[in-house]
C-alpha cells in the first residue's frame, strides 16, 4: 500500500454486512414491527453475517422517520446482545441533503448504539453538487460525528452523483472516514484505492454480492448485500470459504450466488418477497404482509413472485445444509 496516513482508531471490520429490510405491521399506517425485526435480526445473526446495516437503501430508509431509525438500531443491538455478541457490528444509515440533518442522524445513531454511520452524498441540487461541495460536505459531518464515517457510493439513488476514487482518495485521509461501500458496481475503484490504502486505513466494500469474489481479489473488504436478507448462510460461506483459501469452491458458490441475487437486482419488493418467501417462515415472521413496501409502493404481482421463486430457488439446498453461527 502506498499510503503512509495512520490506521483508523476504529476501522469497519472486515466481513458480510446485511442492510437489513423493514418489517411492518398490517395496518394501514404499516407502523414498524419490532417484535418481528427482532426476530429477523436474530436470524440474520444466527445466519453468520458479520455486521448489520440499519436504515439503508434496502431498508426504504427515506420513508423511516428518524425516530423509527433510532429504535431499530436499539432492537437490533438488542438481538446481538441476547445472541452474547456485545460488539456485533452495526452501522447506520445517516444520509441527509443537508450537513446538518446529516450529524444529527450520526448523533442519534450513536445513542441508539449504532457503531458506524453509512452516508450518501447530498444530491437534491445536483447541479450544485460540485467536488468541493461533496469533499466539505463529508468532512464536515466528520468532524462532527460521534461514530466513524462509510462512504456510500450509489450513483442511481443521488440523481447520478459519482464519487470517483480521487474524492474518495481525499476523504480517505480524515482520521473519521474508514470507508466505502460501492453500489455503483465500479471495480476498477476498488483496486485504485486498496493499492492506495490497508484495510485499517480506508476499507473498500461491494455493494452486492454477486461481484464479492473480484472484489475480494481486488483486495476489497468484503460486501454489503442485499442477499444477505434471503440466504445469510450462503453468503457468508463464500466470503468464508475465500477467506480459507478454497478458491475453487468460492467459485463455483460466487456463480450460484450471483445468479440468484439477479432478483435482488429488480428492486426493493421483489427483494421483500424473496426475504418472505425464503427466510421469513424461518425467522419466525410468516406474516407475508410484514415484507411488503411502505405504500405507496406496492408488493410485487404474482409473475414477478414465481420468475424469482425460480431465480433463487437453487440456493435452498445449500442455505439449509449450513449450520447456524455458534
């Protein structure tokens, strides 16, 4: 690594990060479930992910008030800590437009006991989103968070706003960002900035899992995925399975896993049912209600609920044969 700026204090552990879905009681105000959140952070742990996400884009995080945020991030800690993991991971969405909404959902992440704050670039004005305006911006809140900083680099969710690896590079420098998790499917970032920076300097994340393998060797982190949601256990072997050197195996598991996560591709709701369908029953939340979107969005039709039954379907062997987390 050609970097020579300190470790972070708190580095982003390496591993499988699940930004967790939103789970919602059948009423018509579709208040959040936190009986039913519980149990599914508990199974996603059992599941063997290596951290939680809390209030990201899979988790409809712009249709969360803060408040339901704040008290999604106590459930989830709440499941680690009966689970015996006191430390488990978790990171919270704190992306606002402004720089002021920004740091104060890292404030109340952070009381909430979030150990990570996951934030967009602003992007209501996008022609006003300059490079200095994004570099501020993140260093701002930086400075101000009380929890370290991941960059979150989803162009399609900010009215295109890239963050290229020279502003990444240059955030990478402040002692608060530990950093990024890669939506944007841009491996040629990864390799730009793990050969500028270790892990405990500014970590690289994909974004999805069907790239994990040449991210991984690109000398990325690991991923944040939304697949983690329907099979945890299968995702998190292949990162295992890496991790000890069976390139072969990861292969082939990388191939099956990526054709799967092809549903996941299509949007939240199929995303929703896949989670229903697959891991619901065995999270305890048979309720397929609870899995629909925040409305106005709606629940996926039923063409779209059997081409991803058959998208998936071939990961349930191999979820089922993986044991849980001990």
């Amino acid at each position: 690594m050609t970097s020579t700026i300190a470790a972070k204090s708190k580095p982003l552990p390496a591993g499988i990060y699940c930004p967790v879905l939103s789970l919602y009681k059948p009423t018509v105000r579709q208040e959040i479930d936190y009986d039913a959140s519980y149990k599914y952070f508990v199974y996603l742990i059992r599941g063997g992910v290596d951290g939680l996400v809390m209030a990201g884009t899979t988790a409809e995080a712009v249709l969360l008030p803060a408040s339901e945020r704040q008290e999604l991030v106590r459930v989830a800690r709440r499941a680690a800590s009966d689970l015996r993991l006191p430390q488990f991971p978790i990171v919270a969405g704190i992306s606002g437009q402004s720089t002021n909404e920004s740091i104060r959902l890292a404030e109340e992440a952070h009381e909430a006991g979030a150990d990570f704050g996951l934030l967009l670039p602003p992007s209501y004005w996008v022609k006003a989103v300059t490079k200095e305006v994004i570099v501020d911006f993140y260093r701002d809140v930086a400075d101000n968070s009380p929890i370290p900083i991941v960059i979150y680099s989803f162009p399609a969710m900010c009215n295109g706003v890239d963050l290229n690896s020279d502003i990444m590079s240059e955030l990478a420098q402040h002692p608060n960002i530990v950093g990024t998790k890669l939506t944007c499917g841009n491996a040629g970032k990864v390799t730009r900035l793990t050969h500028e920076y270790a892990h405990e300097q500014f970590a690289v994340y994909a974004g999805s899992s069907d790239w994990l393998l040449p991210c991984l060797i690109g000398g990325g982190s690991g991923c944040v995925t939304g697949i983690g949601n329907v099979f945890p256990k299968s995702v998190a072997r292949l990162y295992a399975l890496w991790k000890d050197g069976k390139v072969q195996e990861a292969t082939k598991l990388q191939g099956l896993v990526a054709q799967a996560e092809k549903a996941c591709k299509e949007g939240i709701a199929p995303t929703k049912f896949a989670a229903s369908y697959f891991a619901g029953p065995g999270a305890g939340v048979t309720d397929p209600k609870a899995f629909w979107p925040r409305r106005p969005y709606r629940p996926s039709g039923k063409e779209k609920q059997d081409w991803v039954v058959q998208v998936m379907q071939h990961l349930v062997e191999i979820e089922q044969s993986i044991p849980d987390r001990v």
